[in-house]
C-alpha cells in the first residue's frame, strides 16, 4: 500500500465522506439520548475545519495528539482495523495541512455551512465558528491577546454559545451577507498577530517548532508537531 500524502488536499468526495464520517462514529440512540455532560465532539467538516484554523493559528504549537482527542470527543471511533484508523487520522492531518497551506498565502476560504429555505440559500457560519473556539480553548496562550485581538476573536465569538449566539439576532438581510467575509477577515488576522509573536511566547530552552531540551529541528528533519511534513514545510514556514 503506498504511504498517504500528508501534503496533498482533500478532493470534495473526500470532505464529503470525513463529514459524513464525523457524524456516523456517533453510537447508535447515543444522538437521541440527549446527555448534557456527554462530548460528542466535532459533528460536521464545517466544525472541523474552524477548529483547525484555530489549531493552526495558535499562539503555541498544538500537537496532534492533543487536538485529534478534541474531535472524537467522548465518542472514539471504533476501527476495525489499524489501515481504517490510519486513513481517517490521515484525512484530518491532509486538511489541517491545506488550512495551513492557505493561511501561509495569506489567504483563507472558511467551509461554511448552508441551508435552502423557501428556495433562497443562506450561509450558516455557527457551527464553523463554535469549532474555531474549541480550537482556541486548547490553547491558554490566547489569554494573551491585546485588546485589538480581542475584538477580532468577539466577531468569531459572536456566533458561538459562548455569546448566547448573539451574532445571529436582529440582523438586517444586508448586514448577514457581510458576515462570512467578516469571520474569514478576522480569522486571517488572528493568524498573522499570533505569526508574528510565536517566539515570544516559548519557554526558556524551546526553539520554535522544537520541544525543551531537544535540538531544533533541521530544515529536512520530520516537524515535531507530528504533521508528517519536513520542518521546512510547516513550522518553520509558520
């Protein structure tokens, strides 16, 4: 079997079946049984991929081991076999890495959500953005932002729990059409302010992209995020 490609996108079929599969790892009546202290983690790609971006643009280095646990939840997959497990945990890295990918362009193109009523469609950005705060609550380091990072992160808070939703009320039809471009402008900025501060807020004896006590990776070493990219393809490009 030839290795997966870490570097190369999902194809659409592809973000089909990891939408599909996030939502299908649920257990059987677990979906019906409603438990306020059950996670059931991230539910659709939309989720995932604002948590990824969050992942991605953190102030500190989030190593998959720590956020692939955030996406299951309290709800693991059970595999059949070690080539399934391998070929989902794969697909999440492949799409973590092409939201990396945009974002080192400078660019970056949110997969929101969608909904047809009365033959009019309309862009749902909740459940992208409740997945971009879960991302940023990995990470204590964002307690750190200045005022100005703050009111970034509120635009993207704002259609969140955390705010009672309250991005979504009394919005008149032309302020709604503003706001996808409004999550993805603020977003982008939060990636460049915490870019340009990362080596601010490294402990004593962490190189960037490194650990303490190790060496810093080299240029063609495997970056220490577990990406499966060379270092010169991930952190060091960050």
């Amino acid at each position: 079997m030839p290795k997966p490609d870490p570097l190369r996108p999902l194809t659409e079929k592809e973000l089909d079946e990891l939408d599909n599969f996030l939502l299908d790892r649920i257990p059987e009546g677990v979906a019906e049984e409603y438990d306020e202290n059950l996670d059931e983690g991230i539910l659709d790609i939309s989720e995932l991929d604002g948590f990824l971006t969050a992942v991605v643009s953190s102030p500190n280095l989030i190593q998959p081991s720590r956020w692939i646990p955030v996406v299951w939840g309290d709800c693991d997959p059970v595999w059949d076999t070690l080539e399934e497990a391998q070929k989902w945990i794969t697909m999440l890295i492949r799409h973590m890495n092409s939201i990396n990918k945009e974002l080192n362009a400078n660019s970056l193109e949110p997969i929101f959500g969608g909904r047809e009523v009365d033959g009019e469609n309309f862009t749902i950005v909740d459940e992208w953005c409740e997945g971009y705060m879960r991302g940023v609550f990995l990470d204590d380091g964002w307690r750190l932002m200045d005022d100005e990072a703050a009111e970034h992160l509120a635009i993207i808070m704002a259609f969140t729990q955390h705010t009672d939703w309250i991005g979504d009320k009394d919005l008149s039809d032309a302020a709604r059409e503003k706001v996808p471009q409004a999550i993805a402008s603020a977003a982008l900025w939060l990636d460049r302010y915490w870019r340009g501060r990362r080596s601010e807020f490294l402990p004593p004896g962490m190189a960037a992209g490194g650990f303490p006590g190790h060496r810093t990776a080299g240029a063609n070493d495997p970056c220490p995020c577990g990406s499966g990219l060379k270092y010169k393809k991930c952190c060091r490009g960050n």
